[in-house]
C-alpha cells in the first residue's frame, strides 16, 4: 500500500462512482436535444463508409451501434459514446497501475479521468471525440504494458489501438508523435528499433488504418486536405488564443486535477512512477502534442475539446500527484480534488437535463446548441403543409441537420456543399421537384431569385426556448423545382 493509501478511494468506492458516472451519461444522453455536429454525424450512420468528409468514420459505427437499439433518438446517437467511458477507464486504470506501480492510485486514476469535464459530458456528446478518447487510453494502456514486459503481442496491440484512434481522429498523430518520442528516449525501447517488433506494430496501424487511406485515395483524398487545411492555414501572430487554450484546460479538466496533473510532470512527483520509463512515456505522450498546440494556439484558436485526448493520461499523473499528507496547499488540493470535480459533474448534469438558464439568452452555449430545434421544426413543418412543399431547402450543414431529424416524412437536402454529402444516401437538391420551402440564415431571396423562377418570402420561423427566441431563420416559397 502507497503512503497515502488510506486516503484514496478503494477499489469498490471507485467502482460504484465509476457505474454511478456511467447512469449519469446516460440520463443525460436521453435527456438532452441533439446539438447540431450530433445531428450531422447522425446522418453519417444512416450511411456507413470507410470515410467522410469532414473525419474519419468511427464516429458512424459507434453512432449506429446506438441507433439499432434505439432508432434515431438522442440515447440512440449517444448509447455507445456513453459506454465508451467504461472501457476507457478500464485501460485508465490499469495503465495507472503499471506506470505507477501502485494498487491503490490506479482507481484514482480512472476517478480522475471519469470526472474531467472532457471524460463525463466529453463521453457522452456523440462526436469523433468519444472514440478518439476510448482509444487514446487503449493507447496508453498498451504502452504501460511495453514498460514492464517485452512481447510482440503487446507491440501489436498498440499498432492496433494506434490504428483505431486514428479512424476516430486524425489528431491521434499528436499521440502517436508522443509514443515515437518516447521510443527515442527510453533507452530499451530505443534499442528494439533494430528489431521488428516496432516496425510490424507500425504494420498492424497501417493495417487498421488502411479502409480510410483507400477511401480517401478513391475520393480526391477530400478528408486529409479538408483537416490539414487547419495545420497548413497561415494566420498572423496571436497570443491570446495561448491563454484561452490554457483556461480552457483548467476548465475542462477542472482546476484541482489540472493542478494536479500538472504536479505529476514536475521532478517532485518522480518517485510515484514505477520507473523511469513510466515517467519518460507520460513526459512525451502529454508534452508532445501540447507543444504543438501551444505553438498553434499562436496565431489561431484551438478549440477547447482538441488536446481531450490527452486527458487519460494527464488523468494518471494527477494521480501520481496526489498526496494527502504532503504541505499545506497541496494537501489541500489532493484531497479537495475529487469531490470538487464530482459536484461540478453533479450540478452540470442537473443544469444539462433539467435546462440551461435563460438569463443569458442565446450567449448561453448549451441553450443555444441544444434547445429551440424542436420549436423550429414544427414552424417550418407546419409551413411546409400550408404551402404544400414537397421538400425542405437549406444551406447550413447544422441547420440541414437538425431539420433532418426532426422533419420526419419530409425530404431535407442542403442546397451547397455537396462535397458533405456524396458519401450519404441523403436527398440531392437537383433531385427534388415541386413547390419546396428554403429555410435560411439571414435574407438570401436576392440569391434564390437568381436561381429560382419564382421567390415568395413567408417570414420567418425562430429557433425558441421559452422566452429566448434563440435565432429567426427566414421562409421562401420556391418555384418550380430546379435546385441549386
């Protein structure tokens, strides 16, 4: 047992909070409208291909898992991102326990990781996320087993992993330029680079990864230009986003275990790792890709949910971290962690299911992504029939696919961007005859008489929750119907 080992959360505490978090996803995958990115990847597994647009495909499968069980409801497109948080805190834990050496923080670790804001509402929103976290930690759980034993099979298995995160993600090469760090630094690992067994681990990623490559070959290589358009974009030198990055952090993973995850970097908390190869391995696999967005994060904004893949590994140096009985203020932290990242999760979900406050219209983010579709979908439903449209024209991919769940019945096609949808057994607009009813941000007639022989404005039709009228999208009447 650990010094501090009286103070840490048994084997069957941590379980019963683990299972207590994992019902807690699910009220709130039940509970909780689909934001609009939910919605369009949605669509996607109404579709399933080895590739997409905008990402890699595991986000499909995971999302129709959930739907052959529950149709196309909100626990439907989130039931296997909800359970996902299960697995990842299995390889959490017992990653912890190899880097660690320790029985009794290894729970800590998964805790941690459960009760991040990226590890709670981060597994339960159906987006690339989920499954980019499930596999990162397989990740790092592989590559705990490489520490302590030297076996072919484990190579694999972390080429495997490696592959799969990247069918989530394409920024599990953050992780994976960590892990081939860490290759170079640790001194065993660096010299089985004269052996086959990293090279056939880099085979079996390859080979994982291999169904995205050919689709991306066959289809103009549409997703790896669409998301290394993001690293190759030149902006001009901005600081601030650097802080925004790091306050978003202490955000998402909550103050205390970003402190603490922190600490577990710092020289002062070397002893808690099993060796230094455990300590070399986390160094490189959080440090790495932080770097890189650190230096992106100077000239344009990283998005907060970007680096959540770091999070189970940050979650296992928080846990080396800890320590209950050492000065004042980091006792303080150590023990106030946990049950400060616990209540955030309790009183975020209550605020999630139950409703956003309306006191900050729509500047609140959960309000304005996730509530007022309905009300909008039955406006436009209810245009629709009184015009006798025979389809729903946009030309917002978010907005396209909120509609598109809603509209049951009623054919919904975005009008531009054709490159989303090639890949979808969606409807086409040059397929779609008849009156059709345009549902649009801002006045685009203008645009539409352009195209359109006949434009007749219908006013508009608002996106409300309660007393907040979230965002009015204008009507058009349109004839005869040639589509954009």
């Amino acid at each position: 047992m650990s010094p501090d080992g009286a103070s840490l959360p048994g084997r069957r505490i941590a379980l019963a909070l683990i299972a207590a978090l994992a019902i807690g996803r699910l009220f709130i995958a039940g509970l909780t409208p689909l934001a609009p990115d939910e919605a369009y990847y949605a669509l996607w597994a109404r579709s399933l291909s080895a590739g997409y647009f905008d990402h890699p495909p595991l986000i499909a499968f995971f999302i129709r898992a959930g739907t052959l069980l529950f149709g196309e409801t909100p626990l439907g497109v989130r039931f296997a991102c909800a359970l996902a948080a299960l697995p990842a805190s299995f390889f959490v834990w017992r990653a912890a326990a190899i880097l660690l050496g320790d029985e009794d923080r290894a729970p800590l670790a998964a805790l941690f990781f459960n009760v991040t804001l990226i590890g709670y509402f981060g597994m339960t929103v159906a987006t690339p996320d989920a499954p980019l976290v499930l596999f990162s930690a397989a990740m790092v759980y592989c590559a705990a087993r490489l520490t302590v034993r030297d076996r072919l099979g484990d190579w694999l298995l972390m080429g495997a992993a490696t592959g799969l995160a990247f069918e989530a993600k394409y920024s599990a090469a953050l992780l994976a330029a960590g892990f081939s760090i860490a290759v170079l630094i640790i001194p065993a690992w660096r010299r089985q680079l004269l052996t086959p067994k990293p090279w056939l681990a880099l085979v079996a990623l390859f080979a994982v990864f291999a169904p995205n490559i050919l689709w991306n070959a066959s289809h103009g290589w549409a997703t790896f230009l669409k998301q290394g358009g993001r690293v190759a974009r030149e902006a001009p030198f901005a600081p601030r986003f650097l802080a925004e990055l790091i306050g978003a952090q202490i955000g998402l993973a909550t103050p205390l275990i970003f402190a603490l995850g922190i600490l577990g970097l710092l020289p002062l908390a070397a002893g808690a790792y099993r060796s230094a190869a455990a300590r070399r391995l986390l160094l490189a696999l959080i440090l790495v890709p932080s770097a890189y967005f650190a230096f992106h994060a100077l000239r344009a904004r990283v998005e907060g949910n970007w680096p959540g893949f770091l999070y189970p590994a940050l979650a296992i140096t928080a846990a080396a971290a800890f320590a209950p009985t050492a000065g004042r203020v980091r006792a303080f932290v150590s023990r106030a962690a946990l049950p400060l990242a616990l209540a955030l999760a309790v009183i975020g979900s209550i605020y999630v299911v139950i409703g956003p406050t309306t006191a900050f219209g729509r500047k609140e983010p959960i309000l304005r992504t996730t509530r007022g579709w309905d009300a909008l979908a039955a406006s436009v439903r209810a245009k629709a029939g009184a015009i006798g449209a025979r389809y729903v024209l946009t030309f917002d991919y978010q907005l396209n696919a909120e509609l598109s769940m809603l509209l049951t019945g009623i054919p919904v096609a975005q009008g531009n961007e054709p490159e989303r949808y090639r890949m979808l057994a969606e409807p086409r607009p040059e397929n779609l005859t008849g009156t059709g009813l345009v549902v649009s941000r801002g006045d685009i007639g203008p645009q539409l008489k352009k195209v359109f022989p006949t434009v007749e404005p219908l006013g508009t039709a608002e996106q409300r929750y309660g007393d907040v009228v979230v965002e009015r999208f204008s009507l058009y009447r349109i004839e005869p119907s040639a589509a954009p």
